[in-house]
C-alpha cells in the first residue's frame, strides 16, 4: 500500500493509501466533499529501518566517491571453513 496525498482548498492535506498504481488525479475531501487534486511529494524513504538507510546510504555515496585502494590488503587472516567437517579436506 502507499500513501498518496491530495490538497483541499480549504481543509489542507489529506493523505489516502492505495495499492501502488491506482492513485486518481483527485479525491473528494472527506469535510466538504470538493474534489482534492493530488499532489506528488518525495517517497518516505527514511521511514525505513536505519540499516536500509545506512546502506541505501553508502550506495548512493559510491556513485560519487568510490572508495579507491592503491594495492590489496597486505595480510589476509586464514579463511576457516564454518563446517569441522570440511576442515578435514586436502588443502592446495
């Protein structure tokens, strides 16, 4: 479902949630009945958990800053398999 707005005249912003897509161009005011036309605001983004804003976040920060390395890490901790059994296998 989202959120759609529309703007009486004399009531203000009233706020209708539809199923994406099926917005109408206006909606009656639920006080006077006159018809509200829409308007288009920007998505609520932001009312997302902090760690869906954090990485939407650091995605749009890459397509600016990429973060860039002059050569690959020096050491590298050994990789451990998180199954025993697999630790039991010939290594190369």
């Amino acid at each position: 479902m989202a959120v759609y707005q529309y703007r009486c005249t004399e009531h203000g912003v009233l706020e209708v949630a539809r199923p994406i897509g099926t917005a109408a161009d206006s909606e009656p005011c639920p006080d006077c009945a006159a018809p509200a036309p829409r308007i288009f605001t920007a998505p609520g983004l932001a009312l997302g958990s902090a760690r869906n804003r954090a990485l939407i976040d650091r995605t749009e920060r890459s397509a600016d800053q990429p973060a860039v390395v002059s050569a690959p890490p020096s050491h590298r901790p050994p990789v451990r398999p998180a199954n025993p059994a697999l630790a039991r296998l010939p290594r190369p």
